[in-house]
C-alpha cells in the first residue's frame, strides 16, 4: 500500500517484484512529478528538518523529473 509521494516508488518496486499480486495506491496519480527548486527551499527554511538532512530534500529536488508511470 502506498499513499501521496510514496505510490511513485510503490511503483517503482512493484514493477520489480515478480512476486507481488496487486498494490493498492492512494491518493495520487501514476506519475512522478518535477519538483521546482521553490518547494526545496521552502522545506530547508522551515525549519522542520537538522540541517544533517539538507542532502536528502536537495537530492529529491535535484532528481526529479515528470515522469507518466
């Protein structure tokens, strides 16, 4: 089961597993979005995340593209 940004990678995984049977995705459509520099920002100056983290939100923004799954 996956829900919101997890169902992209839920995805992802599942087209791997030649086991798996059925997902069940919520709440998001079967695709990977671009995500603008803006939301990186956003995220890093909220204070939400230690700055150990800093890589993980600049990672994500740096890699995505839109991609239709």
């Amino acid at each position: 089961m996956a829900y919101s940004m997890g169902v992209p990678y839920a995805i992802k995984f599942a087209s791997e597993q030649t086991d798996i049977k059925g997902l069940i995705i919520c709440d998001y459509p079967a695709k990977y979005p671009y995500i603008p520099e803006t939301w990186s920002d956003r995220i890093l100056n909220s204070g939400y995340l230690n700055e150990d983290r800093r890589h993980v939100v600049t990672g994500i923004q740096k890699e995505s593209r839109q991609i239709d799954l």
